[in-house]
C-alpha cells in the first residue's frame, strides 16, 4: 500500500519511512526492513517525500523481480524435483502464484512417502472405478499386494490438491502414483503441507520462461542483479491490493456473504468485536503471525466472565479490565478457551485467505502449550467423575425416591430433567445439547425389540423454527437404551407424556437462540447442582461434559472397537478412505451389548422414576413459565409511552 502509514517522527524532529522487503526478497536482501530520512520536518511535506520514496523502491522492487524471472538459474537446468517453496523463491513469485501456474499447467505435485502402510497396485486403470469417482475398494484389494511403501510418489487428483494447497496451505488423500501406471491406496488419509511438496525442475523452468516472454524488453535491465541490502513497501498483490482495508471490513464482508442464522451472527460479530478491542481495527497487512500469538496472550489475562466482570467492577475499557482481573485475581481465561476464540478469528482469517484478501491464515496452526512449554493433551482438557464424586452426583434425594419435594402448597420447583438428564449422560455419553433437545418420536424401537434414541435432525413438518442442532454430521447416529434406563421407568415416562400431548421429552425446558436447550440445563448442572449444591470446582475441569468422557473411556476399557466408540461419540467413523466411506454404522441391535455392558454398581441406590410426581412438576413448570412471560409483556407495556 502507498501512502503515509509507514512514516513517523524522529527525535530530531525529522520525518522517516518504515519500508518493509518483501518476503520473497528477504533472503536476498538480507534485511526485514528498512528505515529512510525524508530529510524534512513538516508533515505534509514529509508525506509527499514518503510517495516518492515509495515509489522508487517499488520500482527497485520490480526490477530485481524481472531479472530473477528472466534469468535462468542453474537449479532448475538439471533434471530432478525441486521443493515448491525453494522453486517459487528461485524465480521471483509467492509460492501460491507458482501453484496458481502449476495448476494452469497441469504440472504434478510430488512428495516423498515415508514407510506408508498401503496396498500397492501395478495398474490403476485396470480398477474399476464408481460413479461417483472413487475406485472400486473391493477390487483394489484383490488385485494389490500389501506393504510399506517408502519413495518418491505424485498426486493422482493432481488440480483437488494444488487448489488446496493454495486456499489450505495443506492437502488430504490416500491415493498416490508410484510410477507411470502403478499407485498406492494409502490405509490413512495423510495431510500434505506445502512444505512438504516437490514440482518437476523442468516444468517450473517452463513457467519461467513462459512468464519471462510475457515482460517487456524495455524493462529487462542489462546490468548485475541488485545485492546491496534495501527495502520496499512490500509489493505482493493481495497486500498491494487490499492490505489498507481494515478487519472489520473483512468481517463486514464475510457476515454479508454467509447465510448465517441469527444465533450464528451474533455469536461470529462477538469473536470480531472482541479481537477488535484486544488488538485494535487492523488494517490487514499488519496481520501476521505475531498478531495471533498476541491475541492468545491478552486473551488470557482476560477475567473467565467478560460480561459479569464488566457489569459488576463498571469498566467497560478492556485494558481496565486486564488491570482489574489482575488486582481482584479474578479467575481469567484458561488455554481451552484462548484456543477456541483463536479457532474463531481463524475462520474470520480463512474466509480472508478464500475471498483473496489475505495471503495465508495465520491462525491456522495455532498450537498454544501450557507454562512449561509442554502442549496439553486433549483428553486433559476435561475430566471425568471419579467413582466417589459420581456416588454422591447419584445421592441426592430425588435418584434416592425418584421425586422432587413440594416447596409450598401445589408448587415444585424441582423438574423432571434434574433426574433423567445426569442418568442419561452417564449412559450415553451425548452431549448436553443432543439430549437436552431430544423429541419423544426420537426414542424408537427396532424390529428385534431394542430400544434406542435416535440423534438426528427431524422435526416436525410444521414447526417453522429449526430447533433442533448437532454439532457436525458425524453427530447423526443411534445409541442403544440401556436396560437401566428401561428398568427406572423411562418408557414408562415417555408414553404418559404422549398421552399428555408432549413432543419433547424434556417439555420444562426452554430453547434458547444461541445456546439450543442446552442453556437452562447446563446452568442448572453445572453452576446450580454442581456447585453451589454439591461444591464441586467450578474450573470447567469437571461439567456435564465428563459423563462424555468417562463413559467413552468405560467402552475403551471393555474393549470396544475403535470404529465403534467413534459412532457412539458421534465423531467421524474410521481413519481411512475405506472405513469412513465404505463401512457403513452398526445397528441399534449390533450396538446395544456394547451399552449394556457398562455397569455402575451406584446405579442399584437410584429409585424408579415416580411418573405421577413428574407430570405434577411440568404442571408447576407450565404455570411458572406462564408467570414469566406475563411479567415481561406487563414491564414492556409500563416502558410504553402513555398516550
């Protein structure tokens, strides 16, 4: 970008120009940046010499890039490949420029496999191939030989690959030639970075040349390449084009272009707004890699609470809040949830990376470890109950008579989900949300008589409002009912509650726009019962969430297949081509030993289910969200003005 953004005041008084090299310089140069005397005190002045400035390195800038285009470079005249980043650098364009021409080209990505388990086949036009497009496993298997493959291989989906190397900085496959026609069907998908991939050296001397013939004779200098160090306002044409535009813009833009529900935009304007006051409204060429590393560290001087800590200290600057979470040492943000705001800002950055207005994402690969320098591991993020701590969660008074209490003549304020959500979660392992939100037409039955909840998205045809979420489409599956369930009453509970004209098997709760049904359910159990009543930790180390990771850890220790804690997790089935688009989920019938094998010796103490108890609550719930909602239209008609 031209301009004055760069220019700054001396001590002296006298006015300079920060010009930055461009990366694909730097090597060359030597040097970053450099810093230039106008050689003048007043502003205006100042920035016309900065223009002039600018511009004359630019031209330094374009120069040294057409002598590397059109000079040939004793790298690329023998045979062999060349790593794409070094080719890219050799002659004088960004790396994704030069995939860009690949791609134009037609030219292979090459990459060196290192002992990949895989089925190697001699003739890969011989495999019959779907319709879709994908090759004929069954046959693959009968013609290939198994083994450990090791050498030099080449894309077979070449274009897929390159196109994704652009937008990604990565791609994913299993298949690969090994030679003119024979290929290896990888076991596992493998992630390929770009700097891992390799181009023909006498195909990247093809677009040099072809490139080269395109520049003007006029502008091919005679003399030696430029070697002194120097520097220039960088000229890569994302940065030259849209490098002045702000983030907000940038966001502005991607609200517009995606059909976001309104949950969804509030949630992605919050993440905005929230690097926006950490960070400032960056234009987005000062974006990089260093900004994101910032961000995860202010993100966790931040108090856990953004808005509590607001509302209740009245600050409202975030630096002030910074210096308030420090001076109360209130409990700030931990690793998890820094990684998820930056996960946030990452898909803001991609959709920039995709649109054309960033060079990379550079929020792609943040992997930020713990103090000591060590990464948390992922099932360290969230803890399971401990036998004791479950026998106490499964003691209060309602698992030991299965009913509530009556607080006051005809009023109960304990609801039925206090009951069937911690049982359920314990038996199931789902998340929060899948049960909070679960119809009575979702508890099916199989032909052999298992019972079952079915986690999908069907609603009725009637309601307008989709209120039904899963988090990806791995999440649509089947869990068996465990007998448990069947033996406290649940199907006792569910048809008295079709007689009574329910759809929901928790009709007490309430959805929520952002947070699904989750939100009254999850409130109660982890901050309510949990803490308040119970006393547990409120650090997010133990929540509803460690039912998920105690009953999944419960299958692994009985021995349950891989393939199958993934269904029942609801995650993607498998880790290669074959088990994730070839093997189809197992039945509720082929799942329930599986369910019915995890046993909790506590569960004995837990009463049946007290059905008439229940149905007299969801009265009380009816009545009291009756009251609420009458107590909103009444506030709202005293803020009217009086006519």
């Amino acid at each position: 970008m031209l301009g004055h953004s760069g220019l700054y005041r001396r001590r002296s008084g006298i006015y300079a120009i920060r010009l930055a090299v461009p990366v694909r310089l730097r090597t060359w140069v030597g040097r970053k940046e450099i810093h230039v005397s106008t050689r003048l005190t007043d502003w205006n002045a100042a920035k016309l010499a900065a223009l002039r400035i600018q511009i004359s390195w630019r031209e330094r800038w374009m120069e040294l890039d057409i002598e590397r285009l059109t000079t040939s470079n004793p790298l690329l005249l023998d045979a062999g490949v060349i790593p794409v980043t070094a080719a890219a650098a050799v002659i004088g364009l960004s790396v994704d420029a030069l995939l860009a021409e690949m791609l134009n080209q037609q030219a292979d990505i090459y990459l060196q496999a290192e002992n990949w388990r895989c089925w190697y086949v001699d003739a890969v036009n011989n495999i019959a191939q779907e319709a879709s497009g994908a090759f004929v496993m069954n046959e693959v298997e009968a013609v290939g030989v198994q083994k450990i493959y090791a050498g030099l291989v080449r894309t077979y989906r070449t274009a897929p690959a390159i196109s994704a190397l652009i937008s990604q900085g990565q791609f994913r496959d299993s298949i690969f030639l090994a030679g003119k026609f024979s290929a290896v069907f990888c076991n596992d998908d493998h992630d390929i970075p770009v700097s891992a991939c390799f181009a023909d050296k006498a195909a990247v001397e093809q677009i040099r040349v072809r490139l080269a013939a395109r520049v003007a004779p006029e502008m091919v200098r005679s003399s030696a390449p430029v070697t002194q160090p120097a520097t220039a306002l960088s000229t890569d044409p994302i940065h030259m084009r849209h490098g002045h535009k702000r983030f907000s813009e940038l966001f502005r833009m991607m609200r517009e272009d995606r059909n976001w529900g309104e949950d969804n935009a509030q949630h992605m304007t919050k993440e905005a707004n929230l690097f926006i006051e950490l960070m400032g409204d960056l234009e987005l060429e000062k974006i990089e890699k260093e900004t994101v590393l910032e961000y995860g560290r202010r993100l966790r001087q931040l108090p856990r609470d953004i808005y509590q800590s607001r509302r209740k200290y009245k600050v409202t600057s975030i630096k002030d809040l910074m210096r308030v979470a420090l001076r109360e040492n209130l409990a700030l943000k931990n690793e998890s949830t820094a990684k998820r705001h930056v996960a946030k800002l990452g898909e803001i950055l991609n959709y920039g990376v995709t649109s054309g207005m960033l060079p990379f994402n550079y929020a792609a690969d943040y992997k930020r470890g713990s103090p000591n320098g060590l990464a948390r591991r992922a099932q360290d993020e969230r803890e399971v109950f401990n036998d004791s701590e479950l026998r106490e969660i499964f003691s209060v008074d309602w698992f030991l008579t299965g009913a509530g209490k009556e607080v006051g003549k005809g009023w109960i304020r304990w609801r039925p989900f206090h009951y069937w959500l911690p049982l359920l979660g314990l038996l199931t392992g789902a998340r929060l949300n899948e049960l909070s939100q679960l119809d009575l037409d979702d508890i099916r039955k199989t032909e052999q008589g298992k019972w079952y909840f079915d986690f999908n998205l069907d609603q009725p045809d009637k309601l307008e409002v989709r209120d039904k979420s899963l988090k990806t489409s791995n999440a649509v599956r089947v869990v068996p009912m465990h007998t448990r369930l069947i033996d406290l009453g649940l199907l006792e509970y569910v048809s008295k509650l079709r007689e009574s004209g329910h759809r929901k098997l928790f009709p007490e709760l309430t959805r929520d726009r952002l947070k699904g049904y989750s939100k009254q359910s999850g409130k109660w159990f982890n901050s309510q019962y949990l803490g308040r009543q119970l006393g547990f930790a409120r650090n997010g180390m133990k929540t509803f969430h460690s039912f998920r990771h105690g009953m999944l850890t419960q299958l692994d220790r009985n021995g349950a297949d891989k393939r199958t804690i993934q269904q029942l997790a609801g995650h993607e089935r498998g880790d290669s081509i074959t088990m994730v688009r070839y093997v189809k989920d197992r039945t509720a019938d082929e799942l329930a030993p599986v369910i019915n094998a995890i046993e909790f010796g506590f569960l004995a103490q837990v009463a049946r289910f007290d059905v008439t108890f229940a149905l007299k609550a969801l009265k009380c719930s009816t009545r009291h969200k009756y009251a609420v909602a009458r107590g909103k239209q009444l506030k709202a008609a005293d803020k009217q003005p009086q006519g």
